[in-house]
C-alpha cells in the first residue's frame, strides 16, 4: 500500500514535469510505469486501480498545491489507455514515458 501511494505521488510529480524530460524524471517515470504494469498483472480491476489513484491524487492535493488538478487530469486523459495497452498490447514502461508522459529525452 505505502509502495502503492509513493507510486501515485511520483506519478503526479512526473505529470507536473516540462514537457521536455531529463534522466531523473525518465528514471522515475519508467519506475512507476514498471510498478503499475506489476499493479496491472494482479487481481486489481481498472476501476479499482482508476479509484485508488484519485484517492491519492486528493491527498497529494491536499499537501502540494495544484497536484490534484494535474492528477486527476491524468487520471482521465491518460491512465485508462496507459492500463489498457498494458494489458492489452503489452506496452513497455519506457514507451510510456517517452512517447505519452514525455517524461523522458
């Protein structure tokens, strides 16, 4: 669970990032994508997994303002499609990264 949470956190932070990507937040990025690829694979629903990171997105929220926004954001533009091509087309983390977070160079 607490891994689960730091994933959320990051993931936000990684979605607030330019949209130019340095190492740092390509490292980061391809962490959490490999962990929700890994979250995927167990008997968590899209539902669930799309519910327990809105849960995270209003604690962040409430901590650092404007994460929320960004994560919720993210939520509904791009994390049903990211679990979806991860179930579905076996989408590599580092893809995600590169070519729909743009998180890495």
């Amino acid at each position: 669970m607490k891994v689960a949470i730091v994933l959320a956190c990051v993931l936000a932070m990684v979605a607030a990032a330019p949209k130019t990507g340095n190492q740092l937040t390509c490292d980061i990025c391809v962490d959490i994508m490999v962990d929700i690829d890994e979250f995927i694979t167990s008997e968590t629903t899209e539902a669930e997994i799309i519910a327990f990171v809105q849960q995270v997105c209003a604690a962040v929220g409430s901590l650092i303002d404007g994460f929320e926004a960004t994560c919720n954001f993210l939520i509904q533009s791009q994390l049903p499609a990211i679990i979806e091509a991860f179930v579905h087309d076996n989408l590599d983390p580092t893809q995600v990264c590169t070519d729909i977070l743009y998180a890495c160079p």
